[in-house]
C-alpha cells in the first residue's frame, strides 16, 4: 500500500517532515506543484518524467527541464507514444549528487 499525502503550495516542506518519510525505508513520490518539486527536487535519486510533445497557452509554471539541469542525467528514455492527439515519451533521470539527509 502506498500513503499519499497532500500538501498545498502554502506549506512549508520542513527538514523532520522529510525525514519522517526517509525514516520509512520506502520510496517517496513527489507529485507537483512547482514550489513543491523545487524544494525536494535536490533530495530525489531519480526523477520519473513524462514529456509530451505539445505547448500550452497560458501556463505559467513548469517543471525544470532536467537535460539542462546540472547533476541530472537521462537514464532511461522510452519510446515516443501517442495518446489523445499528443505525443509523448517516459523518461527516467538520474540525480548524480543527490543531497542527503541523516535522520
């Protein structure tokens, strides 16, 4: 079973709440917003990426590019499918320096 927690862009990711999840011995997903994914982006091994091939208007915050990103490394790209009218590709990144965390 996996615990999914959500957390607003008000809240304040703090070093014991993160902690808590290491302390699990469990993988961690993160799943958006952007402040929320540039808080935890340095503590993450790997990042699990879906890349769709289209541009939408009016959208005013994004995830980081990884291929532009220092210490982020592609490690797995998949083939390019086709859903719904858009293209789009799984990718798999691998952080090379990820920071640590000692409970």
């Amino acid at each position: 079973m996996r615990l999914s927690y959500v957390i607003s862009r008000s809240f304040v990711i703090t070093l014991s709440f993160v902690i808590t999840f290491v302390g699990t011995k469990k993988p961690v997903y993160v799943i958006g917003g952007q402040s929320i994914y540039k808080q935890l982006l340095p503590y993450c091994s790997e990042a699990l990426i879906t890349k769709v091939d289209a541009r939408m208007d009016g959208a005013d915050a994004f995830f980081p590019n990884l291929d532009f990103e220092q210490g982020w490394e592609p490690k797995h790209e998949g083939p390019v499918q086709c859903s719904g009218g858009y293209l789009y590709r799984f990718t798999t990144y691998q952080n090379i320096h990820p920071q640590f965390l000692c409970p």
